[in-house]
C-alpha cells in the first residue's frame, strides 16, 4: 500500500521524497527507542531514578514518533485524494 501519486504532476519527485522522509524518521525513532530502551535499563538497576524517568519518558516520545511516521501514509494518502477532488 503507498500513496497515489497519480493526481500529482511531479509524482515521482514526490514520491521519492515522501518515502525517503518516511524511511529517516522510523530509522530515527527505532534508534532513540534502542537508546533510551538502554538508558532506562541501565539507569534502573544503578539506582539513577531521575535518569531512568527521563529514558522511560525518551522511550514513550520515541513510540509516539514511530506512531506517527506510521500514520503519515495515510495521512499523505488523505491529501492526495482530496487534493485531486478539488
């Protein structure tokens, strides 16, 4: 499934760029959930609460960020059908 370039005159710039900034985004997101994942762990075990309430709150960003970028197609793929019905 991916969006319908078809109603756009430069459809396959678009699609490129949308993808490329779909793919940059869940790499980051999956790194900083990798991350804070660790920070959380370590932090946890060595007694440094507020280090550990920091990561679980970077591990939760993190999960809404990859929610998001998720979403994105959709959301791209919304106004690309609303934009050729106008």
């Amino acid at each position: 499934m991916g969006p319908d370039f078809g109603a756009v005159a430069a459809s396959v710039g678009l699609a490129r760029i949308v993808g490329a900034l779909l793919t940059v985004a869940l790499i980051a997101a999956v790194g900083v959930l990798v991350g804070c994942a660790v920070t959380w762990a370590i932090s946890s075990t060595s007694g440094s609460w507020h280090t550990a309430a920091r990561a679980r709150t970077g591990v939760l960003v993190a999960l809404g960020g990859a929610a998001l970028t998720g979403s994105a197609l959709a959301w791209v793929n919304w106004l690309l059908h609303t934009g050729a019905s106008l």
